[in-house]
C-alpha cells in the first residue's frame, strides 16, 4: 500500500526515462555498464531501507496521507518544490559563507569544506 506510493515518488516520471537511459548505456562497452550496475545496486538498496522504514512507521499508526505530508515538507525545505532533495551548501566554519554543495573549500577565504555525517543514508 505505501511502498508503491513510495517507489512511485522516488522514481516518478523520471524513472522510466532513467531506465531507458540505463539501458542504452549498459549496451556499451567499458566502466559507463559498471557505473550504471552501481546505480541500480545503489536503487535496490535504497528501495530496501523505504520500505523497512514504511512498514516500521505503518506498524505503528502512521498513514500514507502523514507521509505524503512529510514528503512534501521535506521535498519544500530546499526551496524549490520539484519532487527531490537537492544538496544545500554548508556554512564556512572560519568566514561564515555559504560554501555550495560540492565544493571542497570556501571559494572566499579557501577554509577546507567540512562536511557532516549523513546519518543512515551514507553510502546509499
């Protein structure tokens, strides 16, 4: 009931046009079919922790409509409403800036970028 509604959000539309890239590029030769095996490893497991993570809060009263509230807060706290989660940058621990997600140090005094722990989804 819930984890449909879940692995439909997290592969919306996109989903199949993401397939239908995976499979033109596992056609060809090289490290882009390990890249792309990699990327469906990394999916079933993400799919994996969903669903325990739903039938954990089911089993204990929690609706999809509480979900898909959630979601939608979640999916609004980057400040864009597009169906993802986009990485935000980070504070600079030395100026206080906004070092941009991705960028290994502040592009104004060049402090190292720290970045922290991601809880359970590091390495999904």
């Amino acid at each position: 009931m819930g984890v449909p509604f879940l692995t439909g959000y997290v592969l919306g539309q996109h989903g199949a046009q993401s397939a239908r890239l995976a499979s033109s590029v596992a056609r060809s030769t090289g490290s882009a079919k390990n890249d792309v095996l990699d990327v469906h490893d990394r999916l079933d497991r993400l799919i994996l922790v969903v669903e325990a993570m739903w039938s954990l809060l089911e089993e204990n009263g929690y609706t999809e409509d509480q979900l898909r509230s959630r979601v939608d807060r979640i999916d609004a706290a980057d400040g864009v409403v597009d169906g993802k989660k986009s990485p935000r940058g980070l504070e600079c621990r030395d100026c206080g800036s906004i070092v941009p997600a991705g960028r290994p140090a502040c592009q104004f005094c060049g402090a190292d970028a720290v970045e922290y722990d991601d809880g359970p989804f590091v390495g999904i």
